[in-house]
C-alpha cells in the first residue's frame, strides 16, 4: 500500500484503524464455474473414448462382409506454467508514513508480523490479489500475450508476465471456434469501432436475444445432458439481454446473487451465470486506445477486445490443474532478523484444458 499518499502531520489520520477502503470487489470462487484438479503432473494426459463408428448396412443375406470395430477417441495433455509470488517489505519503508503508527516498537519494529498493516490491510489485500490472478491465469492467460502495438490484445503497459504463465480458457475456447467454426455465435457489436458503439450496438432491440437464442440453438445437445451445464455471460451481455427480454417480451428476467461476484438469472429454462469478473478483466488487460488526428484536436478512443461474451458448457468440461495437493499453494511468510527485511513467498503451477471440444458454445 503507498501511504506516501497520505499525510502524516497537521491532523492527519494517526490510526490505520480511520483509513477506509475504497469500494472494493468480492471477487467469485473460481470453482463456481471450472472444475478444480491438484496434484495434476505436467504432460499427464486425459484419454476419452469418443462413440464408435456408424453400423447397420443394407442387409447381404448369407455371407455377410464383416468389418472391423471402430472405436474414435483422442486424449488432451496437461501442460502446466509456473508462477510465483515473491514480495519483501523493509520497516524503513514505513516510518514516514502513516503505517508507523501501526508498527511495534525498539528493537522490534523491523518486524511487521501481528500489527495493524499486516492483519488488516497487507493481508486481507494479497489474499484478494491472489483469487485475482487465479481468474486471470485460468481464463485470459496466453502463453503468446503480445501488446495491442506487437499485434496483439493486451492493454498497452501491462507486464505480459501477469499472462504468458500458461493457456487460459479463453484461449482454448478461441482455439476450438477456429477450427470449429459452428461452435461460436458471432458478436458483431464487438467488431464496432469504439466502445460507445459496442456498447449501442449490443443494445440494439432484439439482438442480445437473437445471441442467445442462436447459442442455444446451435449447441450440442449433450451439454444440456449435464445437470449443471449453464450459460456463462460476461455482466455487459448479461444486462442487455434482461433489457431486451423486458421490451420485447415485457418479462422481466429473475435475478439472485448466489455469492459474492456471481449472479444467477435463467433464460429459456436454463440457468445463467453473470461473472462480472470477466468485464473487469477484459476492460483492464485488453484494451486497445487509439488516438487520431493531432495537436489540439487529436481525439482518444478506446475499445475493448471482445466485450460482450459467453459461454454455454458445463464446469464439469472446464478443467483448471496444479500439481499441488490444494489449489492454492501455502504462502511463507518470514521475518529475517539478520536483514531486517519480511518477507512472503509463494510459488507453483497453474494449467488449464477443456474436456470434451464438442461440448462448448460460445458467443465472442
């Protein structure tokens, strides 16, 4: 926390207890939405068995021909991407600051352990960081992260190292759409100019329902086999889309907050999934700004790479893997008396794959 920002003297907050935080997101269980495995070893393969091949020909009467059985199936690797979370903080940093009145005294005052920063602002605010960058790696994460400048999607200033730890969802959702292009349902208001008009373009009287209606549509049946298979939607869809039913239809669409971050609502009679999460996402890493013109009248847009998403499938297709026994690894947290430094640690690996290609749908 810099609290070089915050003034120390002439009747300045002298408690850290008076600081208030700004309005913050109570960010959603990654497991809501993803099947979670551990101790998953990296190249380790998942094998299924797809169906076998068609039967019953014409009948030959005596004598038939007999061919051989065909059985298809394929096999997916994990392929796991280490991270790690090295942090050190020095008490000197500290002393001009308002932290200092939070800190221990003498000889003890290098160690920052059991204080006021550490219990109610260090740690509450790293435990949030890290669920953040597991829904990072496990949806955005692209081992071939480039800027929006090199080519890419990503906010131009952001350190690509927060990405390329592994292959997130997206990227494989967008690997399976390439090759299979009925398995997506094409958001045109994406492909507008600016943010305004992405956002104008969603919101057009009949279109965030025809999306969903073609999602549904277009799916493979057997997603809606599985008893906990949903639609997944980005906040901004999700919105457009309870607008839409409202006046097209004159329903209004349910809505019920089933934890922290995640709405739920249902379209159709099956059940969707708002994550808000992912609009914050997309708005912070893959941005891409563009300025024309020069000098006094130069003029600044913005728009965002794909907005407006969804995803019909089932969490029990969506695998997110480490080879730790938990998903989250145990963070170290020490106090080195010689340098008079503190220290936190954490480190491990993260991967992700998709199950079964057939058994996705998705809007981008």
């Amino acid at each position: 926390m810099n609290f070089e920002q915050y003034t120390v003297d002439n009747g300045a907050i002298r408690d850290l207890n008076e600081l208030i935080f700004t309005s913050v997101f109570n960010d959603p269980d990654l497991e809501r939405v993803i099947t979670p495995m551990t101790k998953v070893e990296n190249g380790k393969k998942l094998g299924y068995v797809d169906r076998m091949g068609d039967v019953g020909t014409a009948g030959s009467g005596c004598d038939p021909t007999y061919t051989k059985v065909e059985i298809s199936g394929y096999e997916k690797q994990w392929e796991l991407g280490d991270w790690e979370i090295p942090k050190s903080i020095c008490y000197k940093e500290l002393e001009p600051t308002i932290a200092r009145y939070g800190m221990k005294e003498g000889t003890e005052r290098a160690d920052l352990q059991d204080t006021p920063y550490w219990d109610k602002f260090l740690m509450p605010l790293l435990k949030s960081a890290i669920n953040d960058m597991f829904w990072r790696l496990a949806w955005f994460g692209d081992k071939n992260a480039k800027h929006t400048t090199d080519g890419g999607v990503i906010t131009e200033g952001i350190d690509l190292k927060l990405l390329t730890v592994c292959d997130g969802l997206w990227k494989r959702l967008e690997t399976i759409i390439a090759a299979h292009p009925s398995q997506q349902i094409e958001i045109t208001a994406n492909q507008q100019a600016t943010y305004t008009e992405q956002k104008t373009a969603l919101r057009a009287k009949g279109y965030a329902i025809g999306i969903m209606d073609d999602l549904l549509s277009e799916a493979d049946s057997r997603i809606f086999d599985k008893e906990d298979h949903a639609i997944f939607v980005t906040n901004s869809l999700f919105k457009a889309l309870r607008n839409d039913v409202k006046n097209v239809n004159n329903i209004q669409m349910p809505v019920e907050k089933i934890m922290s971050g995640i709405q739920l609502s249902e379209y159709d009679g099956h059940p969707v999934i708002v994550i808000d999460i992912w609009d914050r996402m997309i708005r912070k890493y893959e941005t891409v700004t563009t300025t024309s013109g020069e000098g006094s009248s130069a003029v600044t847009t913005f728009k965002l790479n794909c907005p407006h998403r969804a995803v019909l499938a089932s969490p029990q297709n969506l695998f997110v893997g480490t080879s730790d026994k938990d998903r989250m690894a145990s963070l170290t947290v020490k106090f080195d008396d010689r340098k008079r430094d503190n220290f936190i640690y954490a480190a491990s690996n993260l991967g992700t794959l998709i199950g079964e290609d057939e058994l996705v749908q998705v809007a981008m």
